[in-house]
C-alpha cells in the first residue's frame, strides 16, 4: 500500500475511527465488623455498607483534558452510574488496567443495585490481561509496568488513606474530591492511555479499525489498530498447515497484521500431515 498515493490517502482521511473510552475508578472502602486483624473470611452478615464509587475518570481517544464524574454531597453514586451508562452506550472500546474485573465490574455491581439497565459493554481491552496473555514481567501492576517501561509512575495517594477517612465522614468534602480526582486522573492520562498504546502493537486490540471504516464504505484497509491510522506494508508471508497469507507491518506503530485470503487457491489439494 503507498501512502503517497492520493487515492489511497483520501481513503485514510475519510475512514471513520472508534471511540475508544480510557477509564479509572476510586471507590470508598468496604464498611463491616471484625474481631482481628489478618488473613480471614468475612461473611455477608459482617458487612454493613458495600464499596461505593467515589469518582471515575475519564478520556477520549487523543483528547488532552480528561473529565470527572463524582458521587453526591451524601456519598450517593447513583447519578455517577447513570452518567457512566450514557458513556459507555457511545463506547465502543472500554480500556482500564484490571479494569474487567475491578472497574467494570464494580460499575456493573452498582448499576444492580440502583436498578439501571445493563448497558452493552461488548469489548474491553484490559491491560491487566493483555500483559499476562502476551509476556512476562516480575510483577504486572499499572505502577510497575509504567516504571519499567519509562512512562512514568503513580503519583501517591492522597494523603495515604486521609482522603479516604475524610470521605467516608464527609462525602460532599470538596478538598478530599479533588484531590482523589487529581491521583485518579493521572491514573488515566497519564499511565494507562500510553501503556496501551505501548502494549497493543504486540498484543492486538479487541476490535479492528478497519469495520468501521468498512461500514463507511472505505475499502482501504489501514493498521487495525485503534488510534494509530498507519498504512500497512507488505512483510512476509505467513504459513499454517493449511495455507499461506501475505503478512503487514505498520509502518507507524509495528503491529503485524495478516490477510484472510488464502494464497493457496485449493487448499484441500494439500497433503494431510
């Protein structure tokens, strides 16, 4: 595929684009009773209030300023969730670190119990996972893999737990939001949106770039990848028991993508292994 082509690079500007939604959570902690300290099992009866989300923040695709949403002055996330819901319906790809199991989840749990309509979250691209499918690093927290990586750190917490403890007391406490806000948001910018950038040349995301710009009725492909738009370039073929297929590189972020057609035009001719 050449770029310089006009043809081919009017394709590439025309072609529609996801939108991808990076997103992070902080939630209250867990109230209950206990005797001791230490490894245990709390059962349901020992538990009075569940975790409750506290803020969530979020950005689109490239954009530079992240957004906010908070629970109320009476630590009430209902109007949070409901806001969530309008965002994800427009999603189409949800990205978070563990965010399946944590972020997701935890919203989902909420949105039960304030009795709100499930909404279709269909694909997820969770760094957390992505990391452990694909490598193999001594610890795969967002933290660490930022460090290793030389993207950066986490900021610290607020105050240790002070933000916390303050919150739990007064929910409404604008000082303690904002400065939850403040460590959540770098979470998102920060941290998360370049580890996945970094991550899915080699891992793939969960949706192609190309659907979309097929449903516009551009007939271009370009890297699969969301976010990149860089044109793919001839690179090997591949080979499997059943066939062969031309191989790309994207010239602008690595990823490897492969064609579907078979190069072999009867593969049934092949001998059996």
């Amino acid at each position: 595929m050449n770029p310089d082509n006009p043809v081919i690079r009017e394709a590439i500007q025309k072609g529609l684009s996801p939108n991808v939604l990076f997103i992070d959570i902080e939630n209250s902690w867990c109230k209950g009773w206990f005797w001791r300290g230490g490894k245990q099992i709390i059962s349901g009866d020992q538990i009075e209030r569940m975790a409750r989300v506290i803020c969530l923040c979020y950005v689109w695709n490239n954009d530079k300023k992240g957004h906010t949403l908070y629970w109320d002055s009476k630590g009430n996330d209902k109007k949070l969730i409901q806001d969530f819901v309008k965002l994800a319906e427009k999603a189409d790809l949800i990205i978070g670190h563990n965010g399946e199991r944590h972020d997701v989840n935890i919203l989902r749990a909420r949105m039960l119990v304030h009795k709100i309509d499930p909404v279709p979250i269909d694909v997820i691209d969770d760094t957390l996972k992505l990391v452990y499918r694909k490598f193999n690093f001594p610890n795969n927290s967002l933290n660490y893999l930022c460090q290793e990586l030389k993207i950066g750190t986490k900021a610290k917490p607020p105050n240790g737990l002070e933000c916390w403890e303050i919150l739990d007391r007064e929910p409404g406490n604008e000082k303690a939001l904002k400065s939850m806000a403040k460590y959540c948001m770098h979470d998102v910018i920060g941290l998360l949106r370049p580890l996945w950038k970094r991550l899915v040349p080699h891992t793939g995301s969960g949706i192609n770039v190309n659907t979309f710009r097929y449903l516009d009725g551009v007939r271009v492909a370009i890297c699969p990848i969301p976010l990149c738009g860089g044109t793919l370039w001839f690179h090997s073929n591949r080979h499997t028991k059943a066939g062969a297929y031309k191989r790309y590189r994207c010239k602008k972020c690595g990823h490897l993508a492969c064609d579907r057609k078979n190069l072999i035009k009867r593969p049934t001719d092949l001998p059996r292994l």
